[in-house]
C-alpha cells in the first residue's frame, strides 16, 4: 500500500497487489480511511458478536450460563483488536449495550454497576467492556515497563516520553494532560489516560 505523499499513486509495480482502500496485516486492517479501518476492525468484530449472541439468545441458560458465554466465547473475539487499537467512545457504549440485551433480553433486573462486581461482593463478574479495554491498555504498559533496552518495540513510545521522564514516569502519579509532550499516537495516549486512572 502506498503510504504518506504517496498515497494516491495508482502505479502499481513489482508485479504484486497494491490495495487502494486497506490491507490486512497481523490480523489488523490498515487504511488511510479512519473510517474503513473502524468498520473493519471493529465494526464487523461487533456483527460477529451479535450474531454469535443470536444464536445462543434463545437457550435457556441461566445468568452465570449467560456471562459464562459472554466470556469464553463473545468478548474473546474483541480483546486482540482492543489490545492494539483505538476506538471511538461510542463503540464501549455498543458493546455493552450488546452485553445488556444479551443478559437480560428487555427489563434490566440487577443494577449493571452490581453485576460486574465479584461473586464475593454479590456481583456476578459481568464483562464491562469499558473495564476490559482500560486492562488491556494497562497490559501494554505494563509490557512497557518491564521492557529492557534490546526492547525494539519500544523505542518509539519511550521517545515520545523522555522528556517527561521515561519509564520513570510510569512510577509517578501523573495527569496526562500537564505532561509538556505531544504525544501523536492515540494508541499511547489512551494506554497512559488507563495507567493513569490505575495508578489513582
């Protein structure tokens, strides 16, 4: 695919594909279109969802049979993309209300707020996919924090945060909107806004 300046050349050599709209790498859709990367990524990962729902909709399980498909079968199909892009807000709001319809069909019995707490609580562990996607974000950062110098990957996020203090600043308690970086990726921006409610 061509990239930056050259995005709308239209040659095409070498003898090989040269996708105009998105490619397909790693199991990640990349395109110059915002928006056809979403509908890729994540839009149809969340019609995969439902339909997957669909079909165990109508079962009669119980509410742990429910969560308990929620988990091992549905949510699992958003957690890669999740741990490796950005989305935008409506999208949580989606996922869940996918989680709700599926667990209680219409009238919403329990307050959601007490069903994701643990069992030991009196919750019953309900995936919040607004929790789920600030965990995995934390688990890069994490990833990050252990990182060592033969660490290729993470040359580029520690460039955006030397001036800042490096890894250090992930053992600080800090508000990302004072630090005096600009940070372009949105990807490390969100990872450190979760680290940052984590570390509250």
């Amino acid at each position: 695919m061509w990239l930056g300046s050259s995005r709308t050349n239209t040659t095409t050599p070498l003898g090989i594909a040269w996708p105009a709209n998105s490619t397909l790498a790693l199991g990640i859709n990349f395109s110059h279109d915002d928006e056809i990367a979403y509908k890729k990524n994540f839009e149809q990962k969340l019609t995969s969802l439902k339909s997957l729902l669909n079909l165990w909709f109508p079962r009669n399980l119980t509410l742990y049979g429910r969560i308990t498909v929620l988990k091992s079968l549905a949510i699992s199909k958003l957690v890669y993309n999740t741990s490796v892009l950005t989305f935008p807000p409506k999208f949580i709001t989606l996922v869940n209300q996918a989680i709700t319809q599926f667990v209680w069909n219409k009238t919403v019995k329990i307050k959601h707020k007490t069903m994701i707490g643990p069992k030991e609580l009196g919750g019953l562990d309900l995936p919040d996919f607004d929790i789920i996607n600030d965990s995995l974000k934390v688990t890069w950062v994490k990833r990050l924090n252990d990182s060592t110098e033969t660490s290729i990957w993470s040359h580029i996020p520690l460039y955006y945060l030397q001036d800042v203090g490096g890894l250090f600043l992930l053992q600080c308690n800090f508000d990302l909107k004072l630090l005096k970086t600009d940070i372009l990726i949105d990807f490390y921006k969100e990872a450190l806004k979760a680290w940052q409610k984590n570390k509250q």
